[in-house]
C-alpha cells in the first residue's frame, strides 16, 4: 500500500529541515507499547482503534491496528496507561495499569470477544514479566529500588551495581562484563557527560563517599528509574562501548505530591580515629546533614505540570595532621646542625596542626511538562548545583596543603515531541551545559617536602597539581522520526554535540621544593643553603611560542543513524540498525620543533580525524511458542 501524500511530504519536509541542523535525539527516555488484536478464534482484526491514556496526567494518544491486527505506540512518556480497544462487533475491552517504563517495549497481545448485548470486558491482570520484543540487554531500576534501598551518599548511579555483569572498575567509573569504565549517561535523553574527563557531570575527583559528596549533580528523590543498557543496545545509543546508562526524572501529575526528610550524623556515633588515637587526640569534630524535599503536581489539570527539587548538603572534612619525626628522634649533637634543625622545627610545629574544611552542596531540579495541543507534549528542565569541597590530604599534609575544592553545574533542556500522524512520530531536543570546576591552592607558597631519616615530617606549602580548572560549554541538538509501516518500525536520527573545553593546569608552576633532612631545611629557611644528593627543586613554564598553562581541546561530534524494527512474526523480532559518528577536536596551536620528531614524520600540530566510525547493529528476539516465560535474544554490534 503506497504512503499516504501528507506522510511523504512529512517525510521530506524532515530529510531537508533535519539535517541542515546537525541533530539527532535519543528518544530512548520514554517508552513503547505495542500489540495484536484477534478474534476468539485467533483471526487478525485490522481497523480496531485503541487507545491510550496516562493514569497520571490524562494524557491520550490513539491509533488503529493494520491490516495485520498490530498496533505500536512508538514513543510513550514513562508512566502507568489504561488501555481501551474498540472495534464494531465486538465488545470493547479495557486493561488497567500498564506500566511503561523508561526504554521499554511492552507487548500485549488482545483478544476481542464477540458483542452481546452492552458487554465491555476489563482486564485487571498483571503486565507480562518479560519484554518479549526487546532485542537489547538491558535491566530496569525502578523508582521502589531508587527510594526504599539504602545507598551511601545518596548517590543513584550506584544503584546501577544492581544489574548483572557490572561491577566498580579499579581505576574508577563502573564496568560492564569486565570492560573498561567507557560508558555514556543520558538523563531525559540528554548526553551528560564530560567529554574532558570522559566521565559523568562532576567527575569522580569530587567523589568522597565518606563525606557524603557525590559526583553527579542532582538528588537521588529526582530520579524516576533508569534503564541499564549492557550490550546489543540500539543504534540511537553510543559514544560508549561499555554500558550506557539511561535516567529519566520525575514530573508532575494531577495530583499535588511532596516529600521533605534530613539525614543526620554526629561525631557521637563515630570511633576515634586512627592517627588521633596514635597521638592520644580526641575524636574529630564531624556533623554531617543531608536535607530537601519535592514538590510536584498540575498548574494546569490535564495539560501543564510542575515538579521541583531542592536538596543541601552541609559537612565537615577533617584532617588530623601530625609531625611525622623518626621514633627517637633527637637533635643533633653538633651545635650548628641542632641549630639548623631546631629552626626546622620552630618552623613547622606551627603547621603540624589538624585542619577542618567545610563541605556545601545545592542542588536544584525544576521541570515542568506541557501538553500544547493533543500528540503534542514540551518539557523543559533546569539542573542547578554548586559545590565547594576538600579532599582528605592525609596525616602530614599541613592547611596551606589541602586541596580546597569547586564544582559548578547548570543544564538547561528541552524537548518536543510530536505525533505527527497515527503512525509518525517526531522527537526534537535542544540542551546547554555550563559545568566548571577545579582545585584552587591553599596557600601562595610553593610546595614543600620535608623528610627526615627517609620519611616525611610534613607537607607544606600549596599542594602539588594546583591550580587545576576544567571548563564545559556544551549545545545539544537532537532530532528522531520514528514511522510505523505494517510490521516495520522505522527509525532515523541526527545529534549533534558541540562542546568548548578550556583545561588549566599549573603544576609546579610556583615551585616544587624536596628536602631530605631537617638540616637541610632548617639552612634553607636562615639563607644558607647546601643542598644534600638526592635532593631536588622543579619548576615549570610554558614554553616559548606556547598558548600558556591553559589549553582548550574543543570537540564537535556528530551523528547519524537508521534503525528498522521488523516484527517477522508475533513471537520473532529482527532490528537492523547503521550508525555513523564523526568526532573533530580542535588542532593544537603549535608544533612541537623537535628535529628528532621531524625525522619521525611526527607533525605535532596536526591531529588526525577518523571518519570511518560506521557501526551496524544487528538484534533478535524470539520467544518460543509465544511463551511469555522465555525470551532468547542474541546481538552484534561495533561500539
């Protein structure tokens, strides 16, 4: 049957308007329902019309089965529908409470009971256990798990440790079947990820689950579930050849809701620490309050919907420091280098003091959700935190040694998505990232360590790596058609990711100083130096013709994708899928004069681009004897 007109100029119109944009939307956020309808003697029935409608919001959308008795609700909003299907001659039959979660395709297959009299059937019973048309690995972490279970730092991306196969990678970040922590994190299909670090919003040099700071940005009580995808995902997910992590996060409903709660811990519940109970010190002075609430609900029924987050953390990182001295230690007998010493000591006792650093944290969500016309929903997003930490620099770092840290986020989103037709949908989205943060150093005084008899006395002086400042400005543009053509679901896509990076590190630009004995030392500080082997002084600058400490390794990527879902039969599903990505970082700015490079053919200043990342994707589904108990999924892809 040829296309209709209007869907061939919708078709064209987004092949020429699309594209010239540079997008691509990951619509992997919502969800999809789908279906057969029969007869009681197992006939097809086309030209049924079913519909469906958000339990939460009314929201309705409404197709028709083909001339296969199959319908497909492509794109869904997370939720719970209810679900009616009408068709002359035949009672009209409603299911209650079909949950759809993020990335879902559930599948019910119906059956219609011949009309008598005014007879409408309703089904009550449980949605199938198993997604038998999903040809992705994948598991979903419901909102019961993201509430009820306990996780330390309220940190929700470790509830992703709940799915096989995926366990904490030594060097950091989480790995999938024993794969390096190369993953990818979209919340409400947006990418955040920091394309410096490689690594989700806020980096794991933030993350100090034992004072309660968390890496990501926004609060455990803002998150509605999570999908876990772990292999053979969709061509619409990548930049990631691990897991890829798929978050959605609440909205409003016709109904006001709200939460508030505090956590508290004192130092009262504490043992003494370690170091202290070594030096006979008291416990460490430690309060630590973890606080917010939400609010959500209608600012108008059935069509606008509000939610808002607020969550603050306020702390203490305590650092107990002490003069690390060899056991016995004493002074020297000889009057001059006693006195050289002595001055050492006089000059950091002072120094050898224990530290407390405070640690804040906001966080804000605010989202609101509008029906505009019907098959026509806006949402928005705003993702706000500041964060000032410290990290623990351990028993002989002194104050001007801590690491004082920042971090601060703003994401700014929204999405479109529209039913352009019964079976064509269009998904659009547009986000900014604003993401900064850094080490800022404790003191203006360069580094210094101090040993004596082959251990360290003490730190002093700003802490090596610092300043340190990373820099994220990120725009999004996505756009995904998804059109449905009797047993085929087609999909295509564009997204375009155009970040401006600045990354400054000046180590050891003020100094870097290593003394081997208080002596040493101690004639540094009265102006006598006499520098002991083995002993070092480093400083460094940048080199002539250089653009400095600060650099600004910019990326662009862009991306194009075509999927087709093809139910061959109502047990057997086949997705084929091509994906393209094309990544361009900014060149550096000089080159590198070396003759030795020169004779290498190494040109310093040029940096290759790779432009043939094609990467096809190929899934099965297939549930045997229409078993709703067994699912057997096999998969191949380059990622």
């Amino acid at each position: 049957m040829d296309r209709p007109r209007s869907e061939k100029a919708l078709l064209v119109c987004w092949v020429f308007l699309a594209c010239p944009l540079l997008v691509h939307a990951q619509v992997g956020n919502q969800g999809s329902l789908e279906g057969g309808i029969t007869d009681p003697v197992g006939a097809v029935l086309p030209g049924a019309v079913v519909k469906v409608r958000n339990l939460q919001t009314s929201a309705t959308f409404q197709t028709t089965t083909s001339k296969e008795g199959f319908f497909r609700f492509a794109v869904l909003p997370v939720g719970t529908y209810e679900l009616a299907v009408e068709h002359t001659g035949f009672a009209p039959l409603t299911v209650k409470e079909v949950v759809v979660t993020v990335g879902a395709k559930v599948h019910l297959p119906l059956t219609l009971r011949v009309a008598t009299h005014s007879e409408s059937v309703v089904v009550e019973d449980d949605p199938p256990l198993l997604e038998t048309t999903r040809t992705a690995v994948s598991a979903t972490v419901d909102n019961r798990a993201i509430s009820e279970l306990p996780v330390h730092g309220r940190e929700f991306i470790s509830f992703v440790l709940l799915t096989p196969g995926v366990t904490n990678d030594i060097r950091g970040g989480l790995s999938f079947a024993g794969q390096r922590a190369m993953n990818s994190l979209l919340v409400d299909g947006v990418d955040e990820n920091d394309s410096f670090w490689d690594q989700p919003l806020g980096g794991e040099g933030f993350s100090d689950p034992n004072a309660g700071t968390s890496q990501y940005h926004f609060s455990q009580d803002a998150v509605q579930e999570f999908q876990v995808n772990s292999s053979s995902y969709s061509v619409e997910f990548g930049r990631a050849s691990g897991g890829v992590t798929n978050a959605v996060t609440k909205s409003g409903t016709n109904e006001f809701h709200g939460s508030a709660y505090w956590f508290y811990r004192d130092r009262a519940l504490n043992a003494t620490d370690f170091v202290n109970n070594l030096n006979g010190q008291p416990k460490d002075p430690f309060h630590f309050n973890q606080f917010g609430g939400t609010v959500g609900g209608p600012v108008r029924r059935n069509k606008l919907f509000f939610f808002f987050n607020y969550e603050g953390l306020r702390s203490k990182r305590a650092n107990a420091v002490f003069l690390n001295l060899p056991t016995g230690f004493q002074l020297s007998s000889d009057p001059v280098v006693a006195g050289f010493q002595q001055q050492a000591l006089d000059y950091l006792m002072p120094r050898a003091v224990s530290w407390i650093l405070p640690i804040r944290q906001d966080v804000y969500l605010t989202k609101f959700d509008w029906q505009i016309a019907p098959g026509h929903w806006l949402t928005g997003r705003w993702v706000r935190q500041r964060l000032d930490t410290a990290s623990s620099s351990g028993a002989q770092a002194s104050f001007e040694n801590s690491v004082p840290g920042f971090l601060d986020n703003d994401v700014l989103s929204a999405s479109l998505t529209s039913t352009l037709s019964p079976l064509m949908i269009n998904a659009f989205r547009f986000a900014f990232i604003h993401a900064e943060g850094g080490f800022v150093p404790g003191s203006a005084n360069p580094l210094a360590n101090i040993f004596e008899g082959g251990q360290l006395v003490l730190a002093i002086g700003r802490a090596n790596g610092t300043p340190q400042r990373n820099r994220l400005n990120r725009v999004q543009l996505s756009d995904t058609l998804s059109y449905i053509k009797g047993r085929h679901t087609l999909k295509a896509g564009v997204d375009f990711l155009l970040d401006s990076n600045s990354y400054l590190n000046a180590q050891n630009f003020v100094g870097n100083y290593r003394f081997l004995s208080l002596e040493s030392f101690g004639r540094s500080l009265a102006g006598v130096p006499v520098p002991l082997p083995g002993e070092q002084y480093l400083q460094a600058f940048s080199g002539e013709g250089t653009s400095g400490a600060e650099v600004h390794p910019n990326v662009h990527d862009f991306t194009g994708f075509v999927e087709d879902e093809w139910r061959l039969q109502p047990n057997l599903t086949l997705t084929l899928g091509l994906r393209y990505d094309l990544q361009v970082s900014a060149k550096p700015l000089v080159k590198n004069p070396s003759p030795a490079l020169a004779a290498a053919g190494i040109d310093t200043s040029a940096l290759p681009t790779d432009k043939n990342n094609f990467a096809p994707r190929v899934g099965l589904a297939w549930s045997p004897l229409n078993s709703q108990r067994l699912v057997v999924r096999a998969g191949y892809g380059i990622f």
